[in-house]
C-alpha cells in the first residue's frame, strides 16, 4: 500500500494550526496562562457569575478541564468563588480585579496574535475561514456525546 498525502488529512492540518498557535500564544500572549485559562476568564468577563458548567460550555472544555482551568486561575487569584444563594453545592464564578487587569492586557495580546496568525490570509479570506473552522468545531462538538451512533452516518 501507498503512502497517503497526510497534507490533506484535516486532522493533521488542525494539528500544525494548533502547533503554530500554540508558540504564537507562548511568543506573543503569556507562558503564564494558557489559552483555554485566558478563555475561561473571558467568559467570565463577559458573563460574570456563572457556574462551572455554564462556563464549560461557553468555551467548548469538557466537565475536568474546565475544573482544572477553574483550578489554576482561582489559585492565581484571578477568579473568585462564591456558593450559589439558591443552590449550596455549585459555586458562581467572577473575575476578581486582577483577573479583570490580566484578562484586559492578554486581550491586547490575544488580538495582535491573532492578526499574525491570520496573516496570509485576505480580509474576506479570514472571514470565511473563520466561519468554516467555526462550522467544523460545532459539528465536532456533536461528536462527543452523539445522541445517534456515527454507523450508518453520512
């Protein structure tokens, strides 16, 4: 048997994207905090007071990533964790003002990356890889728990 172009396999591709953002983010953004941690602060910048769950599923990390993520920025004093009035066993997240001072500086950071990242690309072309790359992560996210077998799929 042949060897196959692995060049047009999608999953090495996103493999050699998410290497190249990886040392980007390094380079560019932090060594300190990573970017599901930059993303879990984020959401929470965006929708303070969320519980755990909810902010899993904002950003796409399953149930013990995000606890770790969780984890780490708590310890890191970025976020604080207050027991749920209405509800004793689930914690609702915020940012606390450091959280809020790191959040600001890595969006800058996050923004400038992006752009180099995105660089060999038109201004139309990022927009409809963007949307592509968008539309494949959402279908793959069905993949986790599919409410069919994939057997027998299209």
């Amino acid at each position: 048997m042949a060897a196959v172009d692995i060049t047009t396999h999608p999953g090495h591709l996103a493999r050699r994207l998410q290497q190249a953002h990886y040392l980007l983010w390094n380079t560019m953004v932090s060594e300190e905090i990573t970017s599901p941690q930059f993303a879990v602060l984020n959401a929470l910048v965006a929708e303070p007071g969320l519980d755990q769950r909810t902010v899993g599923e904002r950003v796409g990390l399953d149930r013990s990533t995000v606890a770790e993520v969780i984890s780490r920025l708590d310890r890191r004093g970025l976020l604080d964790k207050v027991r749920d009035p209405q509800d004793g066993r689930r914690f609702l997240l915020r940012p606390t003002e450091d959280g809020t001072r790191t959040h600001r500086r890595l969006a800058l950071r996050t923004a400038r990356m992006n752009q180099v990242l995105l660089a060999p690309l038109t201004a139309d072309e990022r927009t409809l890889f963007l949307d592509l790359i968008s539309r494949v992560a959402d279908a793959a996210e069905g993949l986790r728990n599919p409410a069919e077998p994939l057997v027998g799929r299209p």
